[in-house]
C-alpha cells in the first residue's frame, strides 16, 4: 500500500487533520519511518504536535514543498542527512531539518546510549581485551569497519548502481570476534547479493572497477559520521 501513499495524499491528510475540531493550533512533524517516530516522540509536546510517517525521505521532503505552497503554517521536516552534506547539498526548505550525522541511527550510536547497550548486553572482559589489542575504543573500531561500507553506499548511489545492501550477510566478510573487514569480498558479496535485484539500472561495475573507485573516494578526508551509516535494512542505495 505504501507505493499509493503520495506527497499529494499526504498533504491532503494533514490538511484534513488541521481542520478536525481541537487541531486548528497543532503543528505536524514529517519523518521518514516508523523507527523515527518511535524516537522523536520523546521530544514533542504530544497534545500540541502530531508527528507524520512519510514511509520515505523523498515523500517528506516532497510532502513538506506541497504544505508550503499552500502556505501551511506549523509544519517541520526532519529527514537523514545521508550523504548531502559531503555532496555540498543544503536543505531545500527552512522548515527542512537534516539530522547531525549520517542518520538517526549514528546519532544513537554517537550518544552515551550506545556504552549503555555494550555493558546490559556486552562482555566487558572482551570488549577491553578489543580496545586493549587495536589500541582504539569501541566505537571508534565500529566506524572504522563500517566506513568500507558507507564508501560502497556512496559510490553505488553516485554511479546509479542501485546496489542491493538489504538482507546482506556480513559474516561473509567482517570478522565479528576481531571487528576487521575484508573490503575485497565485501565488494564481491555485495556485487552477487544485487545480481539480478529490479533495482539495477545498468551493468554492475566489475569488483576491481568499484574497489578502485572507492579507494579514490577514501583518498581524501571525510567525517566517518557522514560516510559511515547505521541502517541497512529495507532502505536501497
């Protein structure tokens, strides 16, 4: 059903929701998933503000241009950043906010709750044998195996590779124990995991191709919070 939810039928719902009795004076909040809403719900007034599920970042973004010709007033976008900011991309619209990082899911990852999570569910004796060994922190070993990844996402949504990351078995190449990726077979496992996806748009780039690519990518220096990405689950690039 979600291929039927336009920015026009959005609109259209939230404009029906302005003029139901006792919501004249609220604002609406457009995001981009369920996961979102679940977040920023903390962070409303919930009898002043009602938060809208977009299902995608193009509808929001869309949803909120549409709000704003019509001169709607009390409406905010929040969306990821993804990769605008390394691209030089700005915000379309004022009322258009872009997360701090990458994406909601960094944002959590950068925050205190992320040693939350590693000491109820974590072993401390191996995670400072980790950080002990590679001479880093924890979060600092996660975003550099991550990086690989976000440079792959980078270089498959600028050459339109449409490469399929969704449902994508990483024990084929990260080290789980030791947290190290193989970058070549990461290629290589991501190449076969989008053969014959509807998503590809052209031939996919041979290994080699990709790899070189994404080594003159990394040559210069990007903030890993931007490269790096903390979802890859449903959303293709």
């Amino acid at each position: 059903m979600r291929e039927y939810l336009t920015p026009d039928r959005i609109a259209d719902g939230i404009h029906m929701e302005r003029d139901y009795p006792g919501y004249s004076l609220y604002a609406f909040l457009l995001v981009e998933g369920s996961t979102d809403e679940r977040i920023y719900k903390h962070f409303i007034a919930e009898d002043k503000c009602q938060i809208i599920v977009a299902h995608s970042k193009e509808n929001a973004i869309n949803t909120l241009a549409i709000l704003e010709k019509d001169h709607f007033l009390g409406v905010l976008a929040i969306v990821d950043a993804d990769f605008m900011i390394l691209e030089g991309m700005q915000p379309s619209s004022q009322n258009l906010l872009l997360t701090d990082i990458h994406d909601l899911e960094l944002m959590m990852i950068n925050s205190p709750a992320l040693e939350k999570v590693l000491l109820e569910l974590g072993s401390r004796d191996k995670l400072s044998k980790l950080e002990e060994k590679h001479k880093q922190d924890i979060r600092s070993l996660i975003m550099e195996c991550a990086m690989p990844i976000g440079y792959l996402r980078w270089i498959s949504l600028r050459e339109k590779l449409s490469l399929k990351f969704e449902a994508l078995k990483f024990d084929r190449f990260i080290d789980r124990e030791d947290l190290t990726i193989n970058v070549r077979h990461m290629i290589t496992s991501v190449q076969g995991h989008t053969t014959g996806s509807t998503r590809s748009q052209r031939p996919l780039l041979k290994d080699d191709e990709i790899h070189d690519r994404m080594q003159q990518l990394s040559s210069d220096t990007h903030d890993p919070w931007h490269v790096c990405c903390g979802y890859l689950v449903d959303r293709p690039a």
